[in-house]
C-alpha cells in the first residue's frame, strides 16, 4: 500500500499566506516573469532549520513536479500568485504563516521583507524569525 504525503490528504493547506504576502509575491512573480515560489526548509541556522522562498519559471516548476503526484501547489484566489511547498519539507512548515512587512521607521522596521511567522505549538523559533527547530 502506497501512502500518500500527509499534507496532500490535508482539508485545509498548512501554510498561511497574508494579503500583504500575496499581493508581493505576485508583483515579484508579474517583475520576474516567473510561475511560483517555492518554499522550503533546509538544515542550518541557530535552532536547525531556515526558512527557504525562492522563485521557479514554469519550465522549472514542471521538472521539479514530473514524478510527484500531487505537488502541494497554493495559488491565491485574489493575486496572481503560487507557492509550491517543499513535498520534502511540508512536514516541518507545517502552520507557518508567510507575512510581507514594508519598511516604517516609526516602529524600527528598517527593510521590506517577507517574514516566517511558525505555529509556536510546532516549533521554536529564533529571533532573527529565519531559523526553527521542531517541538
């Protein structure tokens, strides 16, 4: 018996998206020509893992997708946008959230940036908010 992946069977996606998020990804993705953004976890950081957003052409997108059943694709109802979710890392990205804060130097934001808001009953997460380690 072949099991599927434990979030493709999931009835709501695991990873949160804001609006603030969606509307960036989807002018990066319109600026950059691309299709998606891939999100994904790898080893490293101060508590042992980071938090990876990266973007993927459509050619890429289909090599990367060739053999896996079903891809856990997010798309936006109201932007033109899309992440694909790591299938190696969706166990462990499981309930984070994918914000996008702009820069306002009144509260000491300095920088526009996507920032990775974990499930704090998953994970620990560092303060640099790119790095997490599993409950």
């Amino acid at each position: 018996i072949m099991l599927s992946r434990f979030l493709s069977t999931a009835r709501i996606f695991p990873i949160n998206v804001t609006d603030n998020a969606w509307h960036k990804m989807q002018n990066v993705i319109l600026f950059q020509n691309a299709y998606c953004f891939h999100f994904s976890a790898d080893n490293g950081g101060c508590h042992g893992f980071n938090y990876n957003l990266n973007l993927m052409d459509k050619e890429k997108y289909s090599k990367f997708t060739k053999n896996l059943t079903t891809p856990s694709l997010l798309e936006s109802q109201d932007y033109d946008a899309r992440i694909l979710v790591d299938p190696y890392s969706e166990m462990i990205l499981f309930g984070t959230t994918i914000d996008f804060i702009n820069e306002d130097f009144s509260k000491g934001i300095f920088e526009n940036k996507f920032i990775f808001k974990p499930d704090t009953e998953l994970v620990n997460a560092c303060g640099c908010g790119v790095s997490f380690s599993l409950k």
